[in-house]
C-alpha cells in the first residue's frame, strides 16, 4: 500500500504542478476510496502475521469503489463512463494489486526457505 501511496502522491504532485485541480480531485478521492476499503477489508479479517491468502473480493470491491469515486467527481457525470469506470476498477487495479501480493508472497516464502 505504501508503494501504491507513494505512486498517487507523485501523481497528485504533477497533476497540482499543472494546476489540473479536477483530476487532483479525481485521483485523490480515487486513491483515498481505494486505500481505506481495501484496509477495512483486509486489515479487518487478517489477524496480525497471518499467513492467510488476501481475497480477490476485497480488492475487487475497493477497485471498483475507487472507479465508482472517480466517475462520480467528474466534472460531467456520465452512466457509462461511471458503468466502465467500477468495472475497470474492480477488475484491473484490484486484480492486478492482488495478483501482485500473491506473487510477491509466493516469492517471498520461497525465498526464506
């Protein structure tokens, strides 16, 4: 998550260097939505140094919340804008950010064998 942070800051950053304040605001919220489901929904079912597998559902669902924020703080709202944007969400920021954390803690056990 620190990583994913560090990516929105620099990317908020930029974005508040060129004074694009509508997309400060879309990435932010979007970020922020993501952050904090993901960690109600991981942190609040994982006791600490538990080794159980992450659910793919909880990234799922903050994924497509982040999309669902960042439709919704668009200057123009549009349904299938915001339809795509859940979707997308769900599928590609919080699939890839799962199939990251299995890799990398298959990697890691693997590693401190």
């Amino acid at each position: 998550m620190l990583l994913l942070g560090a990516v929105a800051l620099l990317a908020v950053a930029g974005l508040a260097m060129d004074e694009n304040w509508p997309k400060v605001a879309r990435v932010s919220t979007s970020f922020l939505t993501y952050a904090v489901l993901l960690l109600a929904a991981v942190g609040a079912r994982r006791p600490t140094g538990s080794v159980a597998p992450f659910r793919f559902r909880a990234f799922a669902l903050a994924g497509g919340a982040s999309g669902l924020a960042s439709g919704l703080v668009r200057p123009d709202v549009e349904a299938d804008v915001v339809a795509a944007g859940v979707v997308a969400g769900g599928l590609l920021l919080g699939g890839f950010h799962w199939l990251a954390l299995i890799q990398w803690r298959r990697l890691h056990s693997l590693a401190t064998r």
